[in-house]
C-alpha cells in the first residue's frame, strides 16, 4: 500500500519505471501509479523532473493526467499517480481489436475515434508549446 492507493498488479514496464494498477482505498477509483526508484533519478533527475513539471501543467480529455507525487525516502522511490487508462495505449488498442495486423480495419469507428482523439492531443501539446 502506498499513501491511500492499495496496489493490485503490475501493467508493465518501461524504461526506467514500473506501472502498477493501484484502487484509491477510500474512494475505490483506479489509478496507475509509475514506480521510480531513486537510482534512476540520480542518473536522469533533470528528465524525471522536467516530466513531472509538463505533466503537472497538462489539464486536457485527450491528455494522460498525473494526479498526484509521493516521494518515499523509506521505500527509496517516488511514485507518479496517474489516470488509469484501461484499455491501454494505442499499440495495445490496436493489437486487441485487430490480431491479425496493424493495417487491418483502419476504417472503422474505433479507429477514427482513436486518432481524432491522438489529433486533439497532439494540437493540445502544441497550444502548451510542448
């Protein structure tokens, strides 16, 4: 348990992080929260930290949100509370829906949403000059 957030199963791995599905305890609202361990932050401390401001200033439907940092000397980490997404990134929305292949169905309802979703983002990260 971390804070209020009881952690439930690992979503994956990625560079320098771990991305664990945690439930708010009293609220019982999902959350993902990036596991960073402290050894990571001595060596890119400037590219974590930059992340965490950009992230702190993004306020958009179409844009990951972060939630919340907890920095825990004890447990030698510092933890990233973000929007849990579930049906994952757009790589594993597309691997789901069409097994088979990447290119396979592009024309359906699913597929333009995604991507008028991705052009919002994109013009969003644009107007923050990001």
């Amino acid at each position: 348990m971390i804070n209020n957030y009881i952690i439930l199963e690992t979503l994956g791995t990625r560079g320098y992080a771990e991305v664990k599905l945690c439930k708010e305890k009293q609220a019982g609202k999902f959350f993902a929260i990036k596991f960073i361990s402290r050894d990571v932050m001595k060596r890119d401390k400037l590219g974590i930290k930059r992340e965490i401001v950009i992230m702190k200033k993004l306020n958009h439907p179409t844009v990951l949100r972060l939630y919340e940092v907890i920095d825990d000397p004890k447990m030698n980490k510092l933890f990233l509370v973000l929007e849990f997404m579930k049906h994952g990134d757009m790589l594993s929305f597309q691997k789901k829906k069409h097994p088979q292949g990447m290119l396979e169905n592009l024309l359906d309802r699913d597929h333009h949403s995604v991507f008028l979703q991705g052009i919002l983002s994109l013009a969003y990260l644009q107007e923050q000059k990001l």
